[in-house]
C-alpha cells in the first residue's frame, strides 16, 4: 500500500514545484511518510503522510482516496486537511485544535509536516536571510503564533515516553528559527 500512496501522490503533485523553488513538491510529501516509518508508524500512517497535501492541493477529493486507499487512510488525510475556503488565521487555529486534541497518529502526521516544512524555512533563512518572510502570505510574527502554538499543543494528551522524537526535534527548530527578531 505505501508504494501505492507513494506513486499516487507523485501523479497527483506532478508539475508542482516547492514554495519559491524549483525543487518538485512531491520531496515534502515524501519526506513526511519517511520520517513518519521511521519513528515505527503503521503503514495507515505512513500512506497518509503521502497523501496528506493530495487533496488540498490537487483536484483528487476525500472521497477519491477513500476509494483507492480506505476510509482509515482518508480519514487521516481529511484530518490534517485545511478548508481553504476560510481564512489564514482560522486555518492555522483548526490546525491548532487539532493537533491538541487529536491521537498520537494525527498529531504525529500533523508536526511530521510542520516539522519538514519548518526545516525547509530554516535552510531557506540561512540562504537568503529574513527577505524570506515577505514569500509567505502570512510573515514572522504570525508563523511564529502558529509553530509555536503547534510546539505548545502537540504533547497535549501524551506520555513523554510516547512521544515520538520528531516532536522533540519540532520544538527545537522553533526555537532555532523564531529566537531572534526577523
């Protein structure tokens, strides 16, 4: 089935490129179910995590991948789906609630993104400087509400023990990206 999502989420992202970058979209994704194996994930989880963008930013619906992929895959995916139809801020404070409230596998699914695409902002302020915030809809001190409302929110509900690394590795790239003023 992983390679299956895999293959699925290549199709489905192919021709989109990574914010500001020539670098093919499909890396992100992939690099999410990667991170998502290694920390032991099942393979629900691992599929989910290629699939996680599929539908918000392709024309493929909830109800196509839960006809290739299962309603517990899609029911994962659809859980980590924002509504773009709503605002910047309301998406980000779903995103929020979410990963507040929600089980290990979603929370996980959810800061494995944010973990891979706050360490492709780190390498990007490294390369270019805080010119970088003016590529985002939303700039510094709004992305800094929101990774680190994640970083505050993502343990709610978890046992240290059971926390996944990843999480650990989250917070710090926070702190590393938002300690100075950009």
């Amino acid at each position: 089935m992983k390679i299956k999502a895999k293959k699925f989420a290549t199709k489905a992202h192919e021709g989109q490129t990574r914010k500001n970058s020539t670098v093919p979209y499909i890396t992100h994704p992939i690099r999410v179910a990667e991170r998502l194996e290694r920390a032991g994930f099942d393979e629900a989880l691992v599929c989910a995590g290629y699939l996680h963008d599929v539908v918000e930013d392709t024309p493929y619906t909830s109800e196509y991948i839960r006809r290739q992929f299962g309603s517990h895959i899609a029911g994962l995916v659809a859980a980590h789906t924002e509504d773009k139809s709503k605002t910047w801020k309301e998406r980000k404070q779903h995103t929020i609630d979410t990963v507040k409230d929600a089980n290990k596998d979603i929370k996980a699914l959810i800061v494995a993104d944010k973990l891979d695409n706050l360490l492709s902002l780190e390498n990007s302020l490294q390369e270019e400087g805080a010119t970088i915030w003016k590529q985002f809809n939303a700039g510094y001190n709004d992305q800094k509400w929101y990774h680190t409302a994640i970083a505050q929110n993502m343990n709610v509900g978890l046992h240290e023990d059971d926390t996944p690394d990843f999480f650990h590795e989250f917070d710090e790239t926070v702190k590393n990206v938002f300690s100075e003023t950009k």
